[in-house]
C-alpha cells in the first residue's frame, strides 16, 4: 500500500476490540517496539466473558488458554472459571506496553489516503495504517428462565414466547456493523471476508477472532494467540512493515 503525504501523526496499527483476541493482535507489534491503540467499547479490556453465564469455563485447559506473553497462573491442567477469564485480560493488559483506551465504541472505519479512519462514538478520529477488527460475539443474552409451560417460556420480565424447539447452544454471531462502510470487506450474515485474517479487499485491515483464521480454534481462547509456526497472533509484517511500504 502506498500512502500519500500529509500522514504525520498516522498511527501504526488500531484494534477495536479490548477481550483477548484484541490485546493478543496488539502483542505483536509492541514485539517490534510499536506502541498500538486498542479501543474498548465497555469500561475495562475483558472482552464478553463478564456477559456470560456463571458457568462457562473455556473449551481448553489453561495452559492453552492465554495469549503470548503472559501464561494462567496456578494448575495449568485446570479449566478456569469464568471469573478468572474476566480477570486475566485485566492483568494482561496492565502489562502490555499499548494504548488502552476503554468507553471507546467504535461506529464506523473507513480508508483514505493515509490508510483507514477509526471513529469512536462521541470521540476524535484516528487515523491508522493498518486495523485490527475484532469479531465481537454479539449473544443474546437473557436471565435464564426456571421453566416452561407447554410450548411457551415464561422470561423474568414477565412476558411469554412461543418455542418451535429449545437448542441449547451460545447464539454467537458476528457483529461488525462499524465495517459496513469498506465496500467488499463483509459477507453474508456479516460474517468477515479474510484470507488467513487479512481482507483481500482492503490491505492492512486484519480480522482477530473468527473461526479458520488459522484453524478452526482460532475463534477461542485456546486458538486466538497462535499461528501455524507458533508466531503471533497477527503477524509484525502484516501490520506494519507490509502495509507502510
């Protein structure tokens, strides 16, 4: 990609997206001694585990569970609990040497000479040269409901719904309406169109988070720090020197 003069100020590389799969994305180039900014919507980088049920621990045990850089503590055979996955990003976080900015949400991302412009809700524009945008599972949460009566379920607020069937399962859906404006750059359903994690229609934008980026786990915790080689998340190269040359 080449960028046109005027650029001074640019930012290296954005990710929106503050969970895990973000600051293992923001991990690869503060290895090449670039300071990135990740832009959280809530109000710490923990990414949609706090909306969760109690229950859930991750697919893997903990020792394949944690991006680079910073392993679980304690038994690693464990399965942690989703407390501890709200808390890890935490503390990852505090340690890694990027731009954290939280109550940043993201509305829209366009392209332009110098690269792409990121444009949080109520807040100033940036501009950057490369984009990590982060898959954003959007469940529909709703508090659990205690029973059923016949094929109908009763919610907390006091209304009804009528069931065709009851499939226990997450209801994880992309959710990337801020990229709507990159022509080419979603699919069907929303779902991201990528190579490997790279947009073949928008140099310098990486996807972090969906399933098949490297493998089908790459959509977990246990799969979103690795590649095939062991490398990074999101390759240096990708992000910075491939793209600003």
């Amino acid at each position: 990609m080449n960028f046109s003069g005027g650029c001074d100020g640019v930012r290296e590389v954005v990710a929106i997206g503050g969970g895990q799969s973000g600051l293992a994305s923001a991990h690869a180039p503060v290895r090449t001694g670039l300071k990135p900014v990740v832009l959280e919507a809530s109000d710490r980088a923990a990414g949609s585990w706090p909306h969760h049920y109690d229950s859930p621990t991750p697919f893997s045990p903990a020792r394949f569970s944690a991006p680079p850089g910073m392993p679980f503590g304690g038994d690693l055979d464990r399965y942690p609990h989703r407390d501890e996955v709200v808390a890890y990003p935490t503390s990852y976080a505090a340690r890694l040497q990027a731009d954290i900015r939280t109550g940043q949400h993201v509305t829209a991302v366009g392209a332009d000479g110098c690269g792409f412009t990121v444009e949080p809700e109520g807040g100033r524009q940036l501009s950057a040269r490369a984009v990590v945008a982060l898959t954003a599972d959007s469940p529909d949460h709703r508090p659990m409901f205690t029973r059923l009566i016949d094929d109908r379920v009763p919610w907390t607020d006091g209304t009804t719904e009528r069931l065709d069937a009851l499939i226990p399962a997450t209801g994880y859906r992309p959710h990337l309406p801020h990229l709507a404006g990159l022509d080419g750059t979603l699919g069907p359903a929303g779902h991201p169109r990528h190579r490997g994690g790279a947009s073949p229609t928008h140099p310098g934008l990486e996807f972090a988070g969906p399933e098949w980026r490297r493998s089908l786990s790459s959509n977990a915790l246990r799969g979103v720090g690795r590649m095939p080689d062991g490398g990074p998340a999101v390759a240096p190269c990708t992000l910075v020197r491939c793209v600003s040359t």
